[in-house]
C-alpha cells in the first residue's frame, strides 16, 4: 500500500477535524503568539532568532508547544486547505530555523575559541 493516502471526507470524524482546523488551531495561534494573554512561546523564539530583543521568560517546555502546533497545523493541511494559516506556519518554522543556525553557529565559534 505505498503512497495510498486515506482521505476523511465526512462524517464524525470530519466534523472533529474541521473544528480543530478552524477553531483550535487558529486559537492556540493566537496563545502561542501571546495575542490572547502573556505566552511567551513566539516571542522566545523571536529573541532567539535574533529577530527582536528581550530576555527569555515562561516555563522551558513551552517551547516544545509551537513544534507541537507545527505538527498539528501539517497534519491538519493534509485533510482540510488552509491558505489563509500558510502565513503562520512560515513565521514558525522561519523562527525555528533561524534559532537553530544561531545555536549550531554558537557551538561552532566556541570550538575555535577552545
């Protein structure tokens, strides 16, 4: 069964899936980013990136709920177009990106000092 693709195209389980991807997933956007209370998430990301200053806050395993949505907003992409979220999932997986190769350029100027 290589490369079948089961779609969900009614039912109970089409109901779920449209409220996840209209109505949570937009939501815990909007948590995430810190547009709905003082989520640090995005903003750490932001500062670590490079992108904006500021000192990190918040609990460390919140950073592990914007690869989290990332998962979900893919998953979600699959079963159910969302052009209007493409925005976001680009700023996401820029800011991750962007953190990652400051992190590896971190480790990499340390070795020369060493």
């Amino acid at each position: 069964m290589t490369g079948y693709r089961a779609r969900i195209t009614g039912g109970f389980l089409k109901h779920y899936m449209d409220i996840i991807a209209h109505q949570a997933l937009p939501y815990q956007w909007q948590v995430l980013s810190g547009m709905r209370d003082k989520n640090p998430t995005v903003r750490n990301f932001q500062i670590a990136a490079g992108e904006i200053n500021g000192s990190f806050s918040g609990v460390p395993y919140q950073d592990t709920d914007l690869a989290k949505w990332l998962d979900a907003v893919g998953l979600s992409l699959i079963h159910i177009s969302e052009p209007t979220r493409q925005a976001e999932i680009s700023y996401a997986v820029f800011c991750l990106k962007k953190k990652k190769k400051k992190k590896r350029d971190k480790k990499k100027n340390k070795k020369q000092k060493i």
